[in-house]
C-alpha cells in the first residue's frame, strides 16, 4: 500500500482522502489552518465542508507541510486554485526528483494565463505532474457514488499508477495523455456554466442555456486546437 500526501483539507481534498484510504493507502492530509486541523484530527470528519463522511484511521492530519509532502509516494495538491503557486513553492524543498504531483484543481492562473500543472512544473522543475478530472461532487465521491474520473499524465506509467491507487469498484478511474485538453476543458467550462446560470437567472429558457452550452463547446474547441 502507498504513502501519500494530500495537500488540502478542503471538500475535495478530504473526499480524495477517503477514497484512498477506502484502497487501503496511508494518507497524510495537511491544511495551513490550525483549527481545522485540530478538529480533523478530532472527529475524523471534516463537520463544515465534507459532513457524513468519515476519515478513517489511515488519515492523519497536520499543519507541517514537510510532515505532509516529504517522501510521499504520491501527492496530491488540492488547494484552491489561486494557491496553488504560493503552495508548490513552499512543497519545492520537500520534494525528491520525479515526485508524482497531481493536480486536482480547475482554473487557469490569471497574471500569466498558464494551466495549473505548469505552473507547478514551474515551481517544482523535477516532478512528475500529471491531472485528476472529471464530472465529479466531492460529496458524492466521499460517500461512494459511482463516479468516473480521468488521470492524464505525461507517460501511460504514471497515468496508470495513479489510476491504480484510487480505482475501485465506484470510483472508476481512466487514463488519458492530454493533460493540455483536460486542463482547458475543466477550467473553461465553468465560464459557460456561470453564464448558464445568469441566463437562468434573466429568465431565460432552455433554448438559450441550449445554444450557451452548444457555442461554448465549439469555442472551447477552436481554443484547445489553437493551443496545440
């Protein structure tokens, strides 16, 4: 079974936790903030952000962030997506050569327009970042709804061993190598979702939500294209 890391005590980060510990992985789940971490480390249980599902012994809690990234088999960087630079930066030191580091977050970071694994590439220049997208509550995924994911990756080796580390029997894992494409994919769709639900908002019907989604697609398309 592996040791991992999960940097991040968010809905996300927590839901990852179960259901790697589900597998029967250690996991070490930090969280910069102090009184979070003294209440998972409590109840077991994230009470605000993730309630009804419970972190079983395998999960451990910290405020170290050495503790939670030194000599980990996998990490998983879930922190929001405006930290995720500040966050890579501070891991850096922690981090041996070829560290698989994977993304959990969407966005695409402002000032400088790049996805979120290169800009952790940029922090860490010797990780192995690879990306875990998909369709996905992380309510539903920390009580064992049958969800589907995809782990993309530079090399099929990587994609895989992450695929086998949190794949079960309702948390189905694929594989893909377009990390740019998920990336994209992930961050921009939550631009059309937000104006889908402006145009609810006006009153609008479905044939306006129809025809957002349906042009939305097609420029998040020409982008990825554009984008190699």
């Amino acid at each position: 079974m592996a040791d991992t890391g999960i940097i991040g005590a968010g809905s996300w980060g927590c839901a990852l936790a179960a259901v790697l510990e589900r597998n029967g992985h250690s996991v070490t789940v930090w969280s910069i903030v102090e009184a979070e971490v003294s209440m998972l480390q409590k109840e077991h249980e994230h009470k605000d952000k993730l309630p009804g599902v419970a972190l079983g012994e395998r999960v451990s809690f910290t405020s170290d962030l050495k503790e939670a990234a030194e000599g980990k088999e996998l990490l998983v960087l879930a922190v929001p997506s405006v930290y995720t630079r500040s966050t890579a930066r501070q891991m850096a030191p922690f981090l041996k050569q070829g560290q698989i580091v994977v993304c959990v977050a969407k966005g695409i970071e402002e000032t400088t327009l790049m996805t979120l694994s290169q800009v952790i590439l940029q922090e860490i220049p010797g990780a192995d970042v690879a990306v875990l997208s998909g369709p996905s509550h992380a309510e539903e995924v920390g009580k064992g709804i049958p969800t589907t994911i995809v782990a993309g990756a530079k090399t099929r080796q990587t994609a895989e061993y992450i695929q086998g580390l949190f794949m079960n029997e309702v948390f189905r894992v694929y594989t893909s190598p377009d990390v740019l494409g998920m990336e994209l994919g992930g961050a921009l769709k939550n631009v059309i979702a937000l104006a889908a639900g402006m145009a609810d908002g006006l009153g609008f019907g479905d044939n306006t939500k129809a025809a957002l989604i349906t042009r939305g697609m097609a420029e998040i398309r020409r982008l990825a294209v554009k984008m190699g």
